[in-house]
C-alpha cells in the first residue's frame, strides 16, 4: 500500500481558494445558464532524480531507496485511478548516480538509459536541469532525441536563432482541460557549467522570460490551467543570479496556477499571494531529491458556458518509502543495470588508509589529500583548492575500485589550472572561511558557522553549503577564528619551500569547473575578480571530468597512502579542537566511529 503523507494547508489559504471558487460560481451562474461540468485532474510531479532508476546504492553495494523502479510502481496505481493524469519532472536527472555517468560518457551507444526509463514511465514533460545541462551538448541532445516527450526550456535561448532551444512549453488536453505546462531553469548554469559544455546557448533571466511567455500563452492557447514546472528553488540567496526564482516568480507575474519546482532540493509546500492580489492563490510544490516521494496534486476545475468558473487544487506528498519496486520494470532495465554493476566493479589500485569525509569539515584530512593531490599532477599546478562534496564517504583500506571514486567526486566536474595571484589566493581563502567558521572568543564557541536557530534534526545545518567549504594544499597557512572575517587568513609558504608567501606574485592553481565559473564566490566576491575576467585568468583545462582523473591517478601509482597534510590550521588550536567534537556530534549525531 502507497503511504499517503497529506499535508495540511493554512485554513486561511483554504478558505480563500474557496471564497474565490465560491465568487466564480455565482458570477458564472449569473452569466450563463447552462449547468457546470465538473473536471479532475491529477498531476504527479517529480525533481532533482539525478539518475537514480534503480533501488539500489551503487556506491555501497547495498539496497537503496526511492527510485524509478519504485516510481513505477506508484504511477501503475496512479493511472488505475487517474487514467489521464500527468507525470511531469522538473530536472537534473542526468547527474549523480553512476547509471546517469555510465550512459553520459561510458557506452554512447547503447540508448542512454535516462531516456529509456522515462519513457517506460511515460513521462509527459521534463524541465531542463542545470546537471542536464552540464554533461554537454554531445550527451543532452542525444538524451533528448531519444526521449518520446518534450523538454521544455523557454529561458535556454539559442544565440543562433534567438529563439528557445528546447520546446519553450506543452498543451495537454486532458480531462475535458486544457493544461499549458511552461518550462523554465535556473539562469545561473554560467557560474557552474563551463561554457563550451553549453555552447550557442544563453540563459535568460526566469522572470523577464515568465512576462513574455505567460500573456503570450494566455492569449493565443487560451489554458484552464497554467502549470509553471521550473528547474529552480523557492528562495533566492545567489547574489549574481535569480537562481531560485519560485517566491519572485509567484508573487511577481500573474497568471499562473501551480509552480512545482526543484534544484534546492528541499521539500515545500505553501501557497503564494500575488502582488495585487487579496489572496494566496498560486501553489508551490517541491518534493525534494532522490526520489524519495513526489509531489501528487489533485485538481478539481468547474467550467460553465466553457469558462472555468472554479478550481481547488488539493496538493500531497506520496512517500515511496516501503513500496515495492515494479518487476517489470526491473526486468525491463536488467542488462542496463549488469552492465554499471560490471563498470563500477572494475578495480582501479589501492588505498592504504582508510579516509573519511567528515573530516575535512573540521581540518586537514586524508580524505581532501587523495582529491588535492590527484588535482595538483593532473593540472601541474603549485596550490589546490577544492571542497569536500561528500562527507558521508567512507573509504576503508583496500582495493578501490571505479565506484568508490564517485565518493571523492560525486559531481563531473573538469578541472582547470588558473593563473591567480598571491592577494588573490588569499582573498579566496577568506571568503571561503567567513563562511565556513564561527568566529570565536572562546571555547565554548561553534567552530562551525551554523544556520540561525539550526536545530539538530534539521538537514541543512550549515550556513554555507559544505560544498563551499573550499580549503587549499600546496602552501602552509593560519586561519584564526578571534579575528574578524576578512582578516583570519595568514599564508606562510609553499609547503616544503622555505621562501615566504609573495602577496603580488602569480602562482598555478588547481580549482574544478564548478569553482572557475565562480560559484561560491571565491574568485569573484573573495579574490575579488570580475567575474568576465575568469575565463582569461584559465590557462589549462582537462578534455575529461574529475572521475576520470581520479582512475588515472589510482592506476599511475596503483598503491595510494592518504596522509594528513597538516598544511593549515584553526588558530586557537585548544578551542577549535574542543569545539570540533561539539560540533560533530550535533551535525552527524548518527555517525559510527
């Protein structure tokens, strides 16, 4: 049995919806006598699946949760009660699981699997991610001629023609209704994605392009329901671009019904007041990641004389926690997924420590040393910054083989060598750290900069995402939590030089693709680069992303020995030390040592 987690609405966005409907009708009565015809519909929205088909956690060699094959499952009896319901997706699918990696860059030839078990599925229309996105040209227009429904992408304007490259939105007449789906992604894929992985295209802002389109489908498509489905979160907190643009969008255009979003990963439900408006009228939906649940929204439309006279959406979250996967589906999909397990199972050399990625929020770690020194042979460069992407990892000691490189690099990030000055690398490190840590006057302080009022059960405890936590290897430096931001950062050296750090000098530095487009704002905000300038500052780039590198650099030396660096340090030593155990307990209180 599908668990069912309805949620409840504020009374007072209920009883405007119905004011509203019970408004509509009366005036619809007035206007015609002809007796109201009455429509359901039923929407089943998903996000941010990141290639997550199977129920199984490739990385660890166990079962796993969510899922497509889980997914199939719910939609059998979804479609046994709603026949004419629609399965919608707002993006980021081809990123993250190794299934979506083997099709992206392993077997080319092969249908790419994304495609196949979606169109299983019988999905009606999927949003553009930024991770779809970003495995460029070659992988996502081959993904979307194979797919056997739109993708939709009104703000993804072509510099060719002008126009938008993807489909910019869909009609589906579907129980009596007509349903305009518009599709929109977050704009920031400039400061992530490097650009020839997106070459010809240019990102329009989401709310100047919802202006255009939304009067546009009104007038010439004339919908009963306008559906927003929008590869971007609900609040805002990028400072170079709208990239969650669901609350501005919401309470800034009129016209639209249902916004069901994605990107942020976080599970919402709530209903938005238009500007002008007397009441909440448009509903934000968004399930969160992984497949975990979706969103189920039921719609009851009323019409008279042709004219939509009411409408009540009553949105849920269907869990997919306990469902049973679809055999068929398994079966369907069961050569595609042998050959990742096979892929995955390849072995690469061998680890002679074991490494944890929880380490390296609170210092040094052998963790950082394995991704900073495969980035420093790879770009040849002196200085290495990168960010611990997944402190879940555990890696023992023994064989490493192909998927326990996703737990170093679980993004297909390239690698870059930049050209950066001393000040510059300084600045960097700077912002990273204003974020990263508390400022401390004594002991009993956080080490860990923490969201105001975080509690130990919430999943984002952090100010600052931890893959923003940005620390460097190839120089020896201080960081003292009594200073003000700005001014904690002191860099003594080259490791193993015995010349001080030069402030004006240029220096060959090691950063990802993600980092070089200036996301953090490290570079831009930090070191204090224009953020036009970066591309220039480039003076190598890799052909193939971090995974790649990291086989190549476990095959060259066959037997790796992590060490702790030890470059750098939280100054007061004492308290960082005793405020690091405090603050591990409450960030990772189920974590086994």
């Amino acid at each position: 049995m599908i668990k069912i987690l309805r949620s409840l609405l504020p009374l007072v966005c209920l009883l405007s919806v119905l004011s509203w409907g019970a408004e509509a009708a009366a005036q619809g009565r007035r206007a015609s006598g002809t007796k109201p015809s009455v429509h359901q519909l039923r929407i089943i929205h998903t996000t941010d699946i990141h290639g997550n088909v199977y129920p199984y956690d490739f990385l660890n060699d166990r079962p796993g949760t969510g899922s497509m094959a889980r997914l199939s499952t719910v939609m059998q009896q979804v479609r046994r009660e709603s026949p004419e319901a629609l399965l919608l997706d707002a993006g980021d699918l081809l990123q993250g699981e190794p299934p979506a990696y083997y099709y992206n860059y392993v077997d080319s030839v092969t249908p790419h699997l994304i495609a196949t078990s979606m169109n299983y599925l019988r999905y009606d229309a999927v949003a553009m991610g930024n991770h779809d996105i970003e495995p460029g040209h070659q992988v996502f227009d081959r993904w979307g001629r194979e797919c056997k429904f739109p993708l939709l992408g009104a703000n993804i304007i072509s510099d060719r023609t002008g126009k938008p490259y993807f489909k910019p939105y869909q009609i589906f007449e579907r129980s009596g209704l007509r349903i305009a789906v518009l599709g929109f992604t977050t704009p920031a894929i400039p400061q992530w994605v490097p650009e020839h992985l997106w070459k010809g295209l240019h990102f329009d802002d989401i709310l100047v392009s919802a202006r255009y389109w939304i009067p546009r489908i009104q007038q010439s498509e004339h919908p009963d329901l306008l559906v927003v489905l929008m590869h971007s979160g609900l609040e805002n907190d990028n400072p170079d671009y709208l990239e969650n643009a669901g609350r501005a969008l919401g309470e800034g255009v009129p016209g639209i019904d249902l916004l069901l979003v994605g990107h942020d990963h976080r599970k919402e439900l709530t209903w938005l007041r238009p500007k002008g408006s007397s009441r909440d009228s448009v509903h934000l939906i968004n399930p969160a990641n992984h497949l975990d649940r979706v969103s189920d929204i039921q719609i009851t439309v009323r019409k008279q004389g042709g004219k939509v006279i009411a409408k009540e959406l009553r949105p849920s979250f269907i869990s997919l926690e306990g469902v049973a996967p679809d055999p068929a589906f398994l079966e369907a999909f069961a050569r595609e997924e042998r050959a990742v397990k096979d892929y995955l199972a390849s072995e690469v050399g061998t680890l002679e420590a074991e490494v944890r990625g929880v380490d390296a929020l609170f210092g040094t770690s052998p963790y950082m040393d394995i991704i900073h020194r495969m980035q420093l042979e790879t770009v040849q460069a002196e200085i290495s910054f990168a960010a611990p992407l997944k402190p879940s990892a555990v890696l023992p000691a023994g064989k490493v083989y192909m998927r326990d490189l996703f737990k170093f690099c679980p993004f297909s990030n390239y690698l870059y060598a930049m050209e950066l000055t001393g000040r510059e690398i300084k600045g960097y490190l700077e912002h990273s750290y204003a974020g990263w840590a508390a400022e401390m006057h004594s002991a009993e302080d956080h080490l860990i900069r923490l969201r105001p009022g975080a509690k130990e059960d919430d999943r984002y405890k952090t100010a600052v995402p931890t893959f923003n936590y940005s620390a460097a290897q190839g120089i020896d430096y201080l960081v003292d939590l009594t200073k003000p931001e700005g001014q904690r950062v002191t860099i003594l050296r080259l490791t193993g030089h015995s010349e001080p750090f030069d402030l004006e000098r240029r220096y060959r530095v090691a950063v990802n693709s993600y980092r070089a487009g200036g996301a953090g704002g490290m570079l831009t905000t930090g070191a204090g680069i224009p953020k036009e300038e970066l591309p220039k500052r480039i003076v190598y780039a890799t052909s193939h992303d971090q995974v790649y590198h990291l086989a190549e650099f476990f095959r060259r030396h066959r037997s790796v020995r992590p060490v702790n660096p030890e470059n750098w340090k939280f100054l007061p030593e004492a308290w960082a030390k005793e405020a690091a155990v405090r603050d591990r307990r409450f960030l990772f209180p189920r974590e086994q040592r």
